[in-house]
C-alpha cells in the first residue's frame, strides 16, 4: 500500500512540474522555443538566394 502512494505521489510531482515548466503559458519552454523557431524562420525566409 506504501509503495503505491508513494509512485501516486512521485507522478504528482512530476505532472505538476511539467505544468509549471514546460506547459506554461507565456513563459514556458514551449513558448520559447515556439518564439525563437519562428526568429528562426523569419530569419530563414528574409535571406536572398
């Protein structure tokens, strides 16, 4: 019963971490990485052949 709360527990953890870092909004890792692939884009599209 122990060892079930405990993985309960750890997947808790770890689902409100992934909310907090990766999932949030404006200042999350996704929208960064959104933000500067699309620097990266735009960049890519101004280049003169």
């Amino acid at each position: 019963m122990r060892n079930i709360l405990m993985t309960v527990m750890m997947l808790v953890v770890v689902v409100v971490l992934f909310n907090a870092i990766i999932a949030q909004d404006s200042t999350g890792t996704r929208s960064q990485i959104q933000s500067q692939g699309n620097a990266a884009n735009t960049r890519i599209n101004s280049l003169l052949p």
